[in-house]
C-alpha cells in the first residue's frame, strides 16, 4: 500500500461524514469475542505457535491501479510496533517506517518525519499486519460488534479500540475464522472522514502460520492497489537500522 498516494487519494474522493461499515447492529459485548479470537487463533495455528512469531519479513510485487504502475514490495514487522515498507524502491519510490508511535517517510531531502494523519494511518497498518499474534499476548482487545454478510459469505465483526489509531473493524469469516477484511475511518478535518480498507485472500501457510498472500487497498470503494506475496519468513534477524531514519 503506497501510504502518500492512499492518504491522497482519500482526501480527493471520499469527502462528507464517516463512513457506514458493513456489519449490522449495534450491540457490543466482549463475551462472544473472546470465543471468537480463540478460534481465529486456533485457525492460524494455534496460540502457542503464533506467540512465537516475534518478526515477519515478507516480500512480493505491488500494482497500483490509478496510475497503471507495479514494482517490489518488502515489509519488516517486528513486534512490539516496529514496521518498515518499501514499496517500488527501484523506481524511487517510497521508503517508510513505524518504531512505536514514530514515523518517518523517505523523501527527496531523505527521512522526514510523518504528519499526524499518517502516524495514525502507520500505526493503524501496524495493527492489523501484527493481528492475529497481537491477540495471544493481549496487545489487542477486542469487542463483539455483530454479524452480517461480506462477498457472500457470513462474517463476525470485531471492533479494536485504540487511544492512538481510530478504531479497526475486522471481519472474521464465520466458517474458516480468518481475517477477511480490516478497515479503519480517519478524520481529515473540514473534509470529514474517509474509510481506508484492506481485504485479504490467498491464505498460505509460513512457518507453521497462515498468511494472506494476497492484499487488496482499497479507499471506500475504490480499488486503489494490489500486493502479491512471495516470499513470507518469520522470526529472521531484523537489525535496528532497519526502523531508523536513515
């Protein structure tokens, strides 16, 4: 996901008030959450499995869909909120990193610290790419937000708040119980809020953990981007340089 260009855009198209998530209803308990996250993890592979994954490195193809444009894509996750992306570098493109709630962007005068609308919008990105390990060891908690239907099939809604990042809505899919979709609204000021969106397919096993490897961005309704995964490898060496300007 190219965070410039998919905060950009949402800013352009999607003007006016927040946007209506799709699960329907209102109540919010925390009782069927806990069972639900139980078998999410279990989906994954298992609770004791995914407290191990301290790091994930994944590497792949991105293409761009309002500009035609596609190149490499890198991302280093290392937890607690440590997340560095590349996307496109060979063709100058952008450099970012997250390390606990700092962010810098590479630019044409180098790293230049992010705007606040963009740390929410790293650390919201943080927050889903970490999930479902970040359940094992209660960095995330979630709430029960209902039931409703996604591409056909049924799903559970979960709702993670944060004092940091706006609240992420996860769709669980009811029968496999993973991750099929994760968005999030960011307030933009005088212009409303718009809704960034990522909705997951492709799931492989790596490392004894199921990963998408296949990533859909979208802002509201457009399709903005695609990420291809090819390689995912857990728990490599990742040297602090990697979450520092450089």
């Amino acid at each position: 996901m190219h965070l410039r260009r998919f905060l950009t855009v949402t800013l352009t198209f999607l003007l006016g008030g927040a946007l209506v998530g799709p699960c329907r209803g209102d109540e919010r308990s925390v009782g069927p959450s806990v069972e639900i996250v139980a078998s999410v993890m279990k989906a994954y592979g298992g609770a004791d499995t995914l407290r191990k994954v301290r790091s994930v490195t994944a590497t792949g193809r991105i293409f761009e869909f309002l500009n035609g444009t596609s190149g490499s894509y890198s991302r280093y996750l290392e937890r607690p909120g440590k997340l560095r992306i590349e996307v496109m570098p060979e063709r100058g493109g952008e450099i970012r990193i997250l390390d606990g709630k700092q962010g810098w962007q590479r630019g044409s005068s180098g790293f230049q610290p992010v705007s606040t609308l963009e740390i929410q919008s790293m650390m919201y990105q943080y927050c889903y790419l970490s999930l479902p390990m970040g359940f094992v060891d209660g960095e995330y908690q979630a709430t029960y937000g209902g039931t409703a239907r996604h591409n056909g099939r049924e799903v559970y809604l979960l709702l993670i708040e944060s004092k940091s990042t706006p609240s992420v809505r996860i769709l669980i899919d009811a029968k496999s119980r993973l991750i099929a979709r994760v968005s999030a609204n960011f307030e933009t000021g005088m212009m409303g809020a718009g809704e960034l969106a990522t909705e997951y397919s492709d799931y492989r096993v790596a490392g004894g953990v199921l990963f998408p490897h296949k990533l859909t961005n979208y802002a509201g309704d457009m399709k903005l981007s695609e990420i291809v995964l090819t390689n995912i490898q857990l728990n490599r060496h990742l040297p602090s340089s990697l979450f520092a300007p450089e």
